[in-house]
C-alpha cells in the first residue's frame, strides 16, 4: 500500500546563500502493506520525523519517491482523508480558537456528509476513543493531555483512513496514559482495519504496538525487524538499543 | 462579546475604548453634533474666551474651537484609520504569503520588504509629499506606502509559527488546500497579534498626522486638523494657552486611549481565556473562596 523508494532529504543550513547542506535521510526504501503496524525506531535526530512528514506529503523528497496505492503521495487528491496523523504536542494539535466539536468536524468536511450526519458522526467518534459528548463544546486549553490526544486520534479516525502515520503520539503522555491510549490505537486499528507508521523513540511502546519495526540512525536504516524476531536483531545498534530498555 | 467583556473588566481599558468610540462615532457624525459651521468666521469673536455658545471658545479668527474639533476627528483619526487598515491589509496578504509558502517566496518578498524598511519613515513621507505635492491624501498615500512593510514583517513572523503548529500539519496531510488553510486557521489565529500590532501604531500614526499637519504639509486651510490648530494656536501661545490646550489635551486623550487599548486587547484575545462554561468556573471559584474563608476562620 505505502511504498517507498530510494528516498533522500537535504536541508539547507542557514540563510538564503548557505552552503552548508545538512544529509537528513539517505537512501530510504521499505514498503508498509494493508492493515500492518510498522514502527520507526530512532534516537533524535535521527531523521524520523522528517521521514514522517515526507510519508504525509507535506514535505518533497530531494530524491526518492514516495507511493500510496500506487500515486504519488505529494498528490493532495490522492491523500485525500485517505492518510491520517496524530502528532506529539498535543498543545499545538488543534486550533486554540475551535471547540473540539470544531476540530473533528474538520476531515469530515471533505466527506460531504449532512449536517445530521456530521453531528452524529462527532458523538460516534468522541465515543469510540473514550469520550462522551460533554467534550464537544470544550475548548483545546481546557482538555488534559490524554484527552488532547483522544480527541486528536478521533480527527485521524473520522474520514476512515488507509492509514494514519502517529509520529511520537504518546511520548509526551504519562506513563498510565501511555498505555491507555495504546490500547485505544489497539483496538480502533481492530475496528477500521487500518495501517499504522509508529514513529516513535521508545521500543517497548513499538514492540507492545507493532507488526514490524524499522530502525534508523543518522538517517539510514539500521535493520528492519519483525516483533517476533526483535531479539535476534543483528546490527550492533539494534543490539545497543535493546540492551538499554533490558536493564 | 467574550472578548468585550474581556475588556469591560479591565477598567482603564474599558474607558478607552468608550474614549475611542465616541471619538469615532463623534467624527462620523461631525456635522450633525457639531454646534456651529467649523469655517465660519467671526471677527468680532477673536480670541473669545469660553461661552455658552461656543464652550471652547474661539481661534483667531473666531471661529468655534470645539466644531473644529469634533471635524478635524476626520483626518486626525477616521482617514488615518483607513490609511491604517489599507497597510496592513497590504502588509498582511504579502506576510501571509511570505510566511506561509516559505522558501523562495518568502527570500523574495522579504528583500523587497527590506527595501522598503530601509528608508526612513519620515523621509520617505517628506520626499513623497515633495513629489506629490502637500496635502493629506498625499500624506495618506505616504504612510500606506512606508508602513506596510513593517506589518508584512510582523505577520510574516506570525504567521510562520503558525503554519509550524501540528493542526496545520494535520490539515495539510488530510488533503485541505492552501486557501482555506489560510482562510479557516491562518487568518483567525493570527488575528489577534494583526489586531495589536495595528492598534499601537494607529497611536503613533494619528501623532504624525498631527505632526505633518503642524508642519503645514498636511490639510490645508480653512479645513480643521488637530495639527493644525496646534500650529494656528502657536503664535499666541503664551497670551491664550487655552487654544493650544483643547487640540493638545484631545490628541493626548485619544492616542493614550488608543495604546491602553491596544494594550487591553493583547490581553483580552488570548484563545486561553475562551471557556465552554464560564459561569460555571466563576462560581467553583466563589466556592473555593468561601471555603479558604472557614479554613481561616
């Protein structure tokens, strides 16, 4: 479903006539079919998130190309309420001027549903992620970090994506909360057969999610690895990684 | 309304904005509140002292101070304000883009802005009026064409840590276009900081208005200006200091006005303060109050 290939990014350091050019991803390709959880492990600055922003079509690849059922994922049309996101801060995930009725509503205009239906399907979703409609009215400053991220996960499910890339989602949570909302990403990936990117920095959170993990580091991917065979990885990253989460 | 009461509840802030409105309202409304014809002369009223027929009493060529007040509120504040909203509606359409699009857009954008900003501001308006000529519609057309670079600067800033934040992210991912990106996020959350930053310089800019009008290259005579009066006033400023005092006091009371204002508004539209049940909050906290009263008692 998600295909990508050969994919590199550079930034430009500095100002306008900066020569100094920063190598953020080198060589990327791994594919992601239907309904699969892969996750993308890395330190900071590891490139994930940029790769995670080039998975969403906001951002071009210097090289490389990027399919989504076979177009072109720089394509608006083609993403169309069809690739979802749930990103970390969740103090900047919605509109501070929107209630979150507002903020759900948003993906759902692109469906061109009626009104009725658009109100019923805001109650439908508030609930499916564990919150009742007294919701609806609140603004984003008055919602906890949980709940932020319930009502953000709500949004990614509303237009019923292929996919829903969550870059970080959970690694500004507490650790209670953490797990609530992984169990929420369980079983709402059960109900709508979704694909999930796990982009994230923390390997017990991938390993208790997803089918399959990638590992990067400096911009190059160290080894992919199914859950089931996450012991027996064979780059000495991979090894240092896991060791670390052992002790 | 939320926002109104906002700034209800700050008390100087609310006297400024009702000095503001009825500074405006009076200048929309010049010749119907206005006592007598502004241009009227009475010779036989020179320098009249205060009266019941002319409250401010009367300039140098007695006409009523107070009519020339209430219609030099024309070009001192309603034609600066439109001059105002002209720049930074510029400023903000190229600021949007700039900040918006990034990249090459932006570097050109900006280095035209940076152009701009490298002139002075008074000097490019003397050398403006010194091609176009004197008058206020020149004046005018000076500072549209000098301020809206520094608001395209502001909203430029603005507008780039807006277009950072994951809602916007998110909204591109889902396939929203650019437009009503823009229209429906852009725009009202970075409403508030144009809202500000057009109101101080609004302040500044009635000053130099009234500033340009002293220096006799702003609205010619027989038409009322608060500058202009100041100016016409200056040559008795020591036997009649009275006629001095009302354009001055005026153009003091409403440029303060207009920067508490400005201050309030910073305050009063911040997205924070909006509440899906504000009643309910004031009363939890009467109660938590009543309840630290028996803990100290």
């Amino acid at each position: 479903m998600l295909s990508v290939e050969g994919v590199e990014k550079f930034y430009k350091k500095g100002g306008l006539f900066a020569r100094d050019i920063q190598h953020v991803l080198k060589n990327i390709s791994f594919s992601c079919g239907d309904g699969e959880c892969l996750g993308i492990i890395g330190e900071s600055g590891s490139g994930k998130s940029t790769l995670g922003r080039l998975l969403l079509g906001i951002e071009q690849p210097a090289r490389g190309t990027i399919r989504f059922d076979g177009a072109n994922v720089m394509d608006r049309g083609a993403r169309s309420g069809r690739i979802s996101a749930v990103f970390q801060d969740y103090t900047s995930s919605m509109n501070p001027f929107f209630r979150v009725e507002e903020v759900i509503k948003e993906p759902l205009r692109l469906r061109k549903i009626g009104h009725q239906a658009v109100q019923d399907k805001i109650d439908q979703l508030l609930h499916q992620v564990g919150l009742n409609s007294t919701y609806r009215k609140k603004y984003p400053h008055e919602l906890s970090g949980g709940e932020a991220q319930r009502v953000s996960l709500a949004r990614a499910v509303a237009t019923e994506p292929k996919l829903i890339v969550l870059d970080e989602a959970i690694s500004s949570l507490d650790g209670s909360v953490q797990i609530q909302v992984l169990d929420l990403l369980r079983s709402l990936r059960q109900l709508y057969n979704m694909s999930y990117i796990f982009i994230t920095h923390d390997i017990q959170a991938a390993a208790y999610l997803c089918d399959s993990v990638l590992i990067i580091r400096d911009g190059q991917i160290e080894e992919m690895a199914k859950i089931e065979q996450l012991k027996n990885v064979q780059s000495a990253y991979a090894k240092k990684l896991l060791r670390m989460i052992m002790t | 309304m939320n926002m109104l009461k906002q700034i209800l509840k700050d008390r100087l802030a609310g006297v400024s904005l009702f000095i503001v409105a009825i500074t405006i309202a009076a200048g929309a409304f010049a010749p119907w509140l206005a006592p007598h014809d502004p241009n009227h002369i009475h010779m036989e009223l020179r320098y009249a002292g205060p009266s019941w027929d002319f409250p401010l009493g009367n300039d140098h060529l007695g006409r009523d101070v107070l009519s020339r007040l209430i219609f030099g509120i024309r070009p001192s504040v309603l034609y600066v304000f439109a001059a105002l909203l002209a720049s930074v509606c510029m400023g903000a359409i190229v600021g949007f883009i700039a900040g918006y699009f990034r990249g090459r857009t932006d570097a050109v954008l900006m280095r035209v802005v940076d152009a701009m900003l490298s002139f002075p501001g008074y000097v490019l308006t003397l050398a403006l009026i010194g091609m176009l000529g004197v008058g206020l519609e020149n004046i005018l057309i000076a500072f549209v064409l000098s301020k809206w670079a520094w608001f395209a600067r502001i909203i430029r800033t603005s507008v780039m840590q807006i277009a950072e934040t994951d809602y916007i992210k998110y909204s591109k991912t889902i396939g929203v276009g650019h437009l009503s990106i823009m229209a429906r996020h852009i725009v009202p959350v970075s409403l508030p900081d144009i809202a500000v930053i057009a109101s101080s310089a609004f302040g500044s800019m009635v000053l130099q208005i009234s500033g340009f009008s002293f220096l006799g290259l702003g609205i010619q005579a027989p038409h009322a200006e608060w500058g202009m009066m100041l100016n016409e006033a200056r040559t008795v400023m020591f036997s009649k200091p009275e006629l001095m005092l009302a354009p001055g006091l005026t153009i003091i009371l409403v440029v303060s006005a207009i920067n508490f204002l400005s201050d309030a508004l910073q305050g009063a539209l911040d997205p924070k303060l909006m509440s899906s049940k504000a009643k309910f909050q004031a009363r939890t906290a009467v109660s938590a109050a009543r309840l630290q009263g028996k803990e100290v008692a």
